[in-house]
C-alpha cells in the first residue's frame, strides 16, 4: 500500500474536464434502433469495461437527435435513479441516452485515475441527488465535484496500487462466494436425505399421501391492503422465504386482532406464498413460530394447518422444500402478466413421504442441526463479504485522496 501524507490540491471538474450527455432518438422511427452503434444505457454500466449493450441505433437515429458517437475508452458515469453514480469506460465507439454522461478529462488527467476517484466520491454524488422515486444528480452537480490533480506518473501510480489491491480483493470475494454456493449444495443434499429416509436411521416403509389427505385446512389470507401506520400486523409476502419466516417483516391494519381473527396465524401453522414475481419464491414455505404476536396473514400467502400428532408442520416444510414436494410446486407454478402462482388446490396436491412420528422428530432435529451449522458459516461468509467491501472504500480513500511520500 503507498503510504501517504499531504493532499494534493484539488479543482472543480468542470474546469479540467468536458461533460457532455447523450440522447434518445425517436421511439417512433423503428428504424433508428436498426443499425450498428451501440446505444448504452445507464442500466448497462457496471463499474468496468462497457462492451455488451442490449440495443443498436444508425448513424440518421444520431445525426437527427441528442445522442452523440463517443470514442473508444471513454468515461461514464450515471445520472438517474438506482444507477446513480455506476460507471463505466467504453470498449468500443457507441452512443447513450440522456441519463449517461461521458467524462472527457485533459492530457494531465488519467480516465482511470478519475473513474477510481468518481467511484471513490458515489456516496457522495447519491447524496446530491434530488427528487422523487428516482433520484438524479445533473452535468452541473458533477461539474462542480472537487477533484485532485496530482502529477500524471503519481496518478498512475495510484492506479496501479488500486488495482493490485482490488484484484486481491476480487479474489477473496470470488473464494467467498465458491463457499456460499458450496453451502447452498450441501443444503440441498442434506434436504434430500431428509426426505429419502437417509439423513437418520429409519423404518422405512413410509405412508404416501397428498398434503390434503391430512391437511386440516387449507387457506388463502386476508385480501385487503394495509391501510395503517399502525395497529394490527399483517405478513408481507417477503416474510416468508424457504424455509425461513421473518416475523417482523410486517405492515399495518388499522382495527384490533379480534377484527382479523379468521386469518390470524397461529403457532405452528405453515404458511406458503402463493404469488411472486420470481418463480424461485413460490410455494416456499415456513413455520410459525411460537410467541409471535398477533398477525395476519395476507392474500398472497396460504396457511396450512396439519394435525401436529401426525404431521409435524417443520417435516411438512422439509417435504414442500425439496425432492419431489417441490418438483411438484414447480410443474404446476402458471404465470401470468409477469405474476407466477400456485393455487390452495396445488397445495393440496403435494406428495407428502410420511414417516412415522419418533422418525419425523429425529429428522427434523438433524435437519436443525445441519441448517444451523450452514447459517453460522454463511453468516461469517457474508460478514466477510462485507467487510471486503468496506476495504475497497478505506482503499479508494487512502490512496486516491493522499499524495504518496518520496
């Protein structure tokens, strides 16, 4: 790591560097979107290398509106919404659309140099940004970001200890996520053992059914919408995740429980979502849990209620989360205008392997024991993830600000 000392001066960008944006020819020529000219949005800038854009527009969609052909190597930066301050250098000549401007700094400016300091300054650049749902920041606040300007051999100096230092870094995160999808398939497996009777000793000789052959009751929740700041819990849809609830992701019904009481969940009850816009979440399921306060459930979930003395509701969720229980939620999962479901009657024809009740509470245990190991580990995984995130910026803010001693 360099070591650092006195701050190098700093100018408004504006004074050393042109800005310009681009533009969007008209929708209503079909053709202008025909041609071959990579046309980025700012969407398609991800903090490196802008080589794959998912439109192309001719050179007349140029010449007859705002966009503008830039040169290979070029800096971008985003101005709208949840893009705000991602960046990117262009691959090759293209054009982009009025939410992307370009950077163009002078001989004494390395690009590179500059897009580490810009992507140093992002939390500051969301900050500046105004309005409503999709907060945007302008040329003008850009133009007036204070940069440092040291010698052109210090810059790029600078750029090559950023870099070595994120590439170690990369690294690391690529470990990192090597073990969280290692966790994810030993998940999996363990599942799978679960419900083949091969995780504990058994008996075998396990009953088939459908889950509405013991199922006490099968039903969709409350219909209408939270209206309150506070006052009765109601589920969001996002509360229930595989195989997990978060009792505390809720909203508000004004009114008392006692208003509710028909779609009250109780201890034990398991409740599945019936509707999401990821196939991934649907007909997921948990269990909840004991001492929760009370909450309802809404229409977008279906609680399960099973005779615990047959059926334990957390074997139920093993059962409806892997193997054949969830091969079959996802052959009868019906999409529509973006929206993929499952019905109460889906539900109730899930095939359920049940084993007798002492085996259901040993696997169950084991199960536990097995989730609460990968959760402790995929904790420290994430922690870690983290944290290397956080040197990235200690980094950036080290080297890039601090002018290095002789």
């Amino acid at each position: 790591m360099i070591e650092t000392t006195t701050v190098w001066p700093s100018f408004p960008l504006g004074d050393v560097c042109r800005t310009t944006s681009g533009g969007t020819p008209s929708r209503k020529r079909a053709d202008y979107f025909q041609g071959d000219i990579p046309w980025v949005k700012s969407g398609e800038l991800t903090d490196g290398l802008v080589s794959e854009v998912s439109e192309f527009i001719t050179e007349e969609a140029v010449a007859n509106s705002s966009a503008k052909l830039f040169p290979l190597g070029t800096l971008l930066i985003a101005m709208y919404g949840a893009t705000v301050g991602k960046l990117g250098i262009l691959a090759k000549p293209a054009a982009t659309n009025q939410a992307v401007c370009a950077i163009f700094p002078p001989p004494e400016l390395d690009s590179k140099f500059l897009f580490w300091f810009l992507r140093f300054k992002r939390s500051y650049l969301i900050d500046q940004a105004v309005g409503g749902a999709q907060p945007n920041i302008s040329q003008s606040i850009l133009r007036e970001l204070m940069v440092p300007v040291p010698p052109i051999d210090v810059q790029r100096e600078t750029v090559a200890e950023i870099e070595k230092q994120f590439s170690r870094l990369d690294e690391a995160v690529a470990n990192l996520q090597r073990v969280k999808a290692n966790l994810k398939r030993y998940k999996a497996s363990v599942l799978k053992a679960a419900v083949e009777g091969r995780l504990v000793e058994t008996e075998g000789g396990w009953l088939q059914l459908k889950l509405g052959e013991i199922a006490l009751s099968v039903r969709n929740g409350y219909s209408h919408k939270p209206d309150a700041e506070s006052g009765t819990r109601i589920f969001r849809i996002s509360a229930v995740r595989p195989m997990e609830l978060a009792a505390d992701d809720v909203r508000f019904l004004s009114g008392k429980p006692a208003d509710y009481d028909n779609f009250l969940a109780a201890a034990g009850d398991v409740l599945f979502t019936r509707y999401n816009g990821s196939r991934d979440y649907v007909g997921v399921c948990a269990v909840v849990p004991k001492g929760l306060p009370p909450t309802v459930y809404p229409d977008k979930l279906i609680r399960v209620r099973v005779p615990q003395d047959k059926l334990l509701p957390a074997f139920l969720v093993i059962a409806a989360s892997t193997g054949e229980g969830r091969g079959f939620i996802e052959s009868v999962i019906r999409t529509t205008a973006g929206q993929s479901g499952v019905s109460g009657t889906d539900i109730k024809a899930i095939p359920v392997s049940l084993p007798s009740m002492s085996e259901q509470v040993r696997i169950v245990a084991e199960v536990d024991r097995h989730l609460s190991v990968i959760r402790e580990v995929e904790a420290d995984v994430d922690a870690n993830i983290q944290r290397a995130q956080a040197l990235r910026q200690a980094t950036l803010a080290k080297v890039v600000m601090s002018r290095p001693t002789a």
